[in-house]
C-alpha cells in the first residue's frame, strides 16, 4: 500500500469512528428520562399541599434504582385546567418521558395532550372517567393508582348511623365529572332505604337554590359529589355556610370541607402511599412495560372526617362507638 493510499485509509477510519457512539457503560443511560409532573393550580389555592406526595413518589423511585440527577429528572409543572393541556404538550414536544397526572382532572388533560407517550396517574374513578377501560387492562397509553374500593355505600350507611330516621336524601352533583360516584349512589341508595333527589349544581352561584330544593323536597340531608365547585376555598365556604343555614347534615368529598361547616367529608388519601405506588407504574415503565400492560393499583383506602362542632350545632348526639367509626374527629 502507497502512502497516499495509507493516508486515505487513516482518514476513513477516523471518520468511522468519529460517528459511531461510544459503547455505553453498563448501568447508565444514554440520557436521564424526564418525568414531568403536573398538578393543577387549584390545589395550591385551596391550601392542599402535594409536597409529601411528590417527595414519597422521588424517594421510591430512588429506591427502585431510578435516583433524580442520575437516571432521571423530575419536574413538578402547576397550572389552572384551562392551560394545563398546552402545558402537557410542551412537555411532549420537549421529550418527556413520562407525565404524571395528580387527579383524574389532570389525566383527562394529559390523555387529550397525547396518546403515546405514557401517563401515570391518580384517579378516584379512572375507568368512569374514562382514563383507562378497565384497571385489569388500562386499554390506552395511561395506567396509575386508585381506591381499593369505591365507598358509597359505607358513607351512605355512616351518614345514616349519625342522622337518626333518616329516608331522604339529597345528592348535589356536577355533570361535567365523576359520572360513576353519581350513578353508585344512584343504585346502593335503595338498597339502604334510602330515597335519592338528584339535584345537579351549575355553579357557586346556584348552590343555595340547591339547598333551596333539597328542603322543598324534604331531605334530610345532603350528599355531595366530587366536583370543584365543591373543591375551592369560596365554594368550600359556601357549602359549609349553607349546610348550617338549612340545618341538613352534609356528606362533603373534600377534608376542607369538613372545616368550613360540613357534618361529615372524605379524607385526604395517605399520599406517601399514593406518591410510592405511582413510583412503582412510573419505574416500570421506564423498565420498558407499556403502560397498557400495567394494572391500575387499587392501594388507597378512602377514609373519613366528622366534625363534632357541626353535629352539636345540628343538635345531633355522636356516640363513642360512632367517633371510633371514623378515622378523624375535628372540632
């Protein structure tokens, strides 16, 4: 070989070389994964801290060999519903790996945002929601965690262990979400005796027509749905405001609710226990298992709070083996 052949073939294996990658070290990646967490601004506004959830879901997946600055990046992203879904989208655009959604209001967003890259979630009701089709089998590009069973039941049955004689009840719900929790206490309703007026509530403007109709048809207390009408500081007021203005024991969804004058609420979930358990969907996917293939984990037991204040000022008498019921008592 002459020398301006030898030269030639030098130059062509620097080229090769110089475009071939390098061979990965075992045990890195060739870039961290973005998870992006998204959250709506509500929560913030309404004093519901995620800082323990989201502290639960890094510490778990560090634990699962997915440590933050090493193998991936977590970003906590805020906003109102309105512009949550372009928020989802620029993160899609930008290369997320993984979204994860705080509540099924946030899932619903990311699964218009896209239908490729995973979402991770928590939902009371993802499948009514229309999140995934089923939690054996999500169906769609989603999977997440949500009740280990829905309660309706058994809060009817406490809301009836407090309210002595009780026949009629009022639910006041919002069309525009949980379409299953309203339909559940549609049916068990009979079940236990009880008489359902279905009473749906547009706006905080139109609650006390609410409470107006539920007394003119004789309830006895009152049911309320998730929704966040119910959810928002004014709204939680009102409600509270309200329950005691026309003396109806109230079943609210939110723990502030309790506060703000409702006789009895719905917990917040243990959110170590929620923030671990996504960390589990998010690590394997990031392990190469499509969402569709995971599971929705029913991990999370819905609790419940009593407000002892409220039920004397309704004139109702709360026995020790009723207080033992619940898991929270505030006065």
């Amino acid at each position: 070989m002459n020398l301006s052949m030898k030269h030639a073939y030098g130059f062509l294996c620097l080229a090769v070389v110089s475009l071939c990658p390098a061979q990965q070290a075992p045990g890195t990646t060739s870039r961290l994964a973005r998870v992006v967490y998204f959250t709506n601004s509500g929560f913030a506004a309404n004093d519901v801290s995620d800082a323990d959830l989201t502290a639960a879901l890094v510490a778990r997946l560090r634990a699962l060999n997915f440590p933050e600055g090493e193998r991936i990046t977590f970003e906590r992203k805020e906003a109102p519903r309105s512009q949550m879904e372009a928020m989802m989208r620029d993160a899609v655009r930008a290369g997320a790996s993984v979204l994860v959604a705080r509540s099924t209001s946030e899932a619903v967003e990311a699964l218009r945002a896209t239908r490729t890259v995973p979402v991770v979630f928590w939902s009371s009701d993802p499948v009514a929601g229309g999140i995934v089709k089923g939690l054996d089998k999500p169906g769609t590009n989603a999977t997440g965690v949500t009740f280990t069973t829905h309660n309706e039941e058994a809060f009817l049955n406490l809301l009836k262990a407090v309210v002595p004689g009780l026949r009629r009840v009022a639910m006041l719900f919002n069309r525009s979400y949980e379409p299953g929790q309203q339909a559940r206490v549609l049916v068990v309703a009979p079940h236990l005796g009880l008489t359902v007026k279905a009473i749906e509530v547009t706006s905080e403007d139109a609650m006390e027509d609410a409470f107006h109709t539920a007394m003119s048809a004789g309830a006895q207390a009152v049911y309320i749905v998730n929704h966040g009408i119910f959810f928002s500081k004014t709204g939680s007021a009102r409600l509270g405001q309200l329950a005691l203005k026309y003396n109806l024991p109230a079943f609210a969804p939110y723990p502030h609710n309790a506060a703000a004058g409702a006789l009895l609420a719905r917990d917040q979930p243990d959110n170590k226990q929620r923030g671990e358990a996504m960390a589990d969907c998010i690590a394997k996917i990031l392990s190469g298992t499509r969402p569709e293939d995971i599971p929705v984990q029913q991990v999370v037991r819905q609790r419940t709070i009593l407000n002892r204040t409220v039920a004397r000022k309704l004139g109702l008498t709360i026995s020790d083996m009723l207080l033992q019921s619940v898991d929270k008592v505030i006065d």
